[in-house]
C-alpha cells in the first residue's frame, strides 16, 4: 500500500528523531489508535519505499496487512464493534 493511502485513513505520522532511536538518521512510521486495545503501526520509511507499506496490528509481527482493503475492512469492523461507537 501507499503511504497516502495510510495518511486518507487518517493515520497520523510519528517522526522518531535520531536523539530517540540512537540509529543514523531520522526515521517515521504512522499510527491508527482504534480504540484503547487496537492500535494499527506501520513499518517505517525505510523499510518501505513508496508502495510497499504494511501495517501491522497492535505492534504484533505475525499480524501483518498488506493492502489497503483489509486495513479498511478491519477499521470498519473495530469501529463497528467498540462499544459507545
């Protein structure tokens, strides 16, 4: 999926400074918080490139999406079940 396919499903963009992460360079991911148990990351701007992001749930690496259908379909179920919705 494309990273503004992430940003139209209203993830908002975390930038993680070289002075956090220890690492060379600055990097950034985008978050969706659901509700206060489900949240969707993405992998980072390096790992990638321009189509190729995924999204993973709750932090969880054997819980990977790969397209931007299914990480429709799930935020209409989450929102569809959260209770007070």
């Amino acid at each position: 999926m494309r990273e503004e396919e992430l940003i139209e499903e209203g993830f908002q963009k975390i930038i993680v400074s070289i002075e956090e992460s220890g690492d060379k360079t600055d990097y950034y991911f985008y978050n969706l918080n659901l509700n206060e148990d489900v949240v969707l990351t993405s992998s980072t701007n390096e790992d990638s490139a321009i189509k190729n992001w995924i999204v993973y749930l709750n932090n969880n690496n054997n819980i990977v999406i790969k397209n931007i259908e299914d990480v429709q379909t799930l935020i209409a179920i989450i929102k569809k079940c959260t209770k007070n919705n």
